[in-house]
C-alpha cells in the first residue's frame, strides 16, 4: 500500500528527528496499538528502544507469556517484564466505581513506568500509542454541553514529575489504518488482527468489586467464548468480542444439585473505529452451544447471557 509506506517512512523520519540520540521506553500491552508503536519505533531507532509489559494482573489467559515470547523471540526486541500484579490488585481490592478503578490503574502505570524508567539510564522519552479516537477527549452530543464517557479519552499528557516526553507515532491514525502499518511494519498476521484490549483490562470486565477468584473464573470463561468465535470462523468478522462477569450470583441446577454461582454477560460487536458499534447477531445455535460449554467448563458460572446493546446507547465494555 503506498500510502501507508509513504506514512511510515515520514514517521520514522519524524520519531528519529524528535528522539535523536535519546533512550526510548515502550508501554508494550500487546495490544494492536502498542506493538506497532513498539515496531514502528524499533525499526526507526533499534536499540535505544525499551520496551516495558506490565502485568497489572488484569490480563487474559496466557497473555502475559504470550507477548513477551512474541515480542523477545519473534521481534527481536529489548522487553522487560513487570510483574506488578500484587500493587495493582491490592490497590483495587474493594473498588467498585468504574472512574475510580480507571483512575487507580492509569496512575499505578506511570507510578511503575517511572520505576522502570529510572533503571534506564538516560531514558528520556515514553512512547504510547495513542490513536486519534483518543485524542477526541470528549463527545459532543448535539445541542448539548461537551460531555467526558470514559476518562481514558482524556489524554491531556503526563505529570510533568515523570520527567519523560512523549513520542505518540499513532496519533492521526485509526485502528484500521494502524493495522495496515503494523502489516507494512511485517507484524504477524495473528496479531495484527486481535481484538482491542482495553488498557484497564480485565478490571472493566468485572463490574463492581474485583476479586481474584472472579478474575480467574472470567479468564476460563472468556477463552472459551473466544475459542468458540474462532471455530466457528467468526473471529475476523468480529470488531470486539469478550465476556464480563456480573456481581451477582444466581440459583442454577447441576446434577442433582443446586448451585449458586456467578452469571456472566457474552459481548461481541462489530464496528469501524470503537467509536460506534452493532451487536453481533450470532445464530441460537452458536450462543445456545457456547453457553453450555461454559458453564461446563468453567467451575464458579451457571448463568450466561448475551448483550444485545448496541453504540450507542450502550459503550461496548461494561463499564
Ligand atoms: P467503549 O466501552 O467506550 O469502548 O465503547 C470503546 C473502545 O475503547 C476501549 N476502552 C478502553 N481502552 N482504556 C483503554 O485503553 C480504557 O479505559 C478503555 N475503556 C474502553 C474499548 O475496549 C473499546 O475498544
């Protein structure tokens, strides 16, 4: 595609002309975005780039293992993998407010980006990526005043105590327009075409409080619901696909018994670029075979439910 060669030379010129000679450190989640702002920066300045996984403990099954592998093995790259689960988790134990869980993580991540920063000599800059839907920080509804949805939109920069410039190479970009640089940029097709993953991970995926037992009943639910979508050859049709365990528990029967165990909700919505989006109109046939797998393959839910609201009015995580 000539115009997005044509985009990714300029950026490389544009990332080599803001850095220089400076030390770079990556916040690598694995998501679509940051692995090609990783690539990206890779390719304009190598070894001054730093890549930085945190494990906030709020990630899928495997996830973790998953990236870093990727990223060490197939790229080449420079990752450094935090294992801050315990911070993250102890700091949201009875946090039930989706603003608040927001919040705690966001700074919890430049909080553990400075450490790591700091074992970095001369690192000067942190790269994100950062999409030009983010930089909409509020949505205007017409006739009416300027209102914030979700406070990830807001990306006004960092504390100025960080200490760190940012490089953003992402920025005038879309999602589709991102995945076609990251195929230019020779990324897996695999990975070019996983979902988005919020930043927050799991932890809007849980509404109310998160627990470590809901976290590890909503990873086993949520790769079997995927594992189905992939079967059944719907992954690509898919924008966004995933489940959400609710804070309730409901009577069911197994066996000859009664249980009392969490409902969980499917989500899976089609979209262009997140900012508007359709329910995903799977047969009974599929929903009705992929909730009798769940519940059971996966000890702690005897309740599953599919979302059919669509954006607006509903967003497209739970919270
Ligand atoms: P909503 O739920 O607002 O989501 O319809 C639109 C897209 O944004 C993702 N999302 C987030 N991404 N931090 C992120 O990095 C967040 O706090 C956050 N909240 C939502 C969501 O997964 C979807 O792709």
């Amino acid at each position: 595609d000539w115009t997005m060669d044509a985009y990714r030379e300029e950026a490389v010129r544009k990332i080599r002309e803001q850095v220089g000679d400076s030390k770079v450190i990556c916040a690598l989640s694995g998501g679509v975005d940051s692995s090609v702002t990783a690539a990206l920066l890779h390719e304009a300045i190598g070894e001054q780039l730093t890549c930085v996984f945190v494990d906030h403990g709020l990630l899928r099954l495997n996830e973790a293992d998953e990236v870093v592998a990727m990223f060490r093995d197939h790229m080449n790259l420079s990752v450094i993998h935090a294992q801050e689960q315990d911070l993250f988790l102890g700091e949201l134990e009875g946090v039930s407010d989706p603003e608040t869980k927001r919040k705690i993580i966001g700074k919890l991540f430049i909080d553990v980006f400075q450490k790591y920063a700091d074992q970095i000599e001369d690192a000067t800059f942190l790269a994100q990526g950062t999409l030009y839907p983010d930089v909409i920080e509020s949505v205007s509804f017409s006739g009416g005043p300027s209102v914030t949805i979700k406070s990830h939109h807001n990306v006004g920069g960092l504390p100025e105590k960080m200490g760190l410039k940012l490089v953003e190479p992402l920025r005038e970009l879309f999602k589709d327009e991102v995945r076609a640089l990251g195929h230019e940029l020779g990324l897996p097709a695999s990975f070019i075409g996983r979902h988005p993953f919020p930043g927050p991970g799991l932890a809007i995926r849980c509404p109310g409080e998160i627990t470590r037992e809901k976290l590890d009943i909503l990873r086993k639910a949520d790769a079997v619901y995927i594992d189905q979508i992939r079967k059944h050859g719907l992954y690509d049709e898919i924008w966004q696909a995933f489940v959400a365990i609710l804070p309730v528990r409901t009577v069911g029967v197994m066996g000859d018994g009664r249980t009392y165990d969490y409902a969980c909700a499917l989500r899976a919505v089609t979209s262009v670029d997140g900012m508007t989006a359709d329910y995903y109109p799977f047969t009974h046939e599929f929903l009705g075979e992929t909730a009798t797998r769940i519940i059971n393959e996966v000890k702690g839910i005897n309740r599953c439910t599919y979302d059919i609201t669509s954006k607006p009015p509903g967003t497209i995580e739970w919270e």
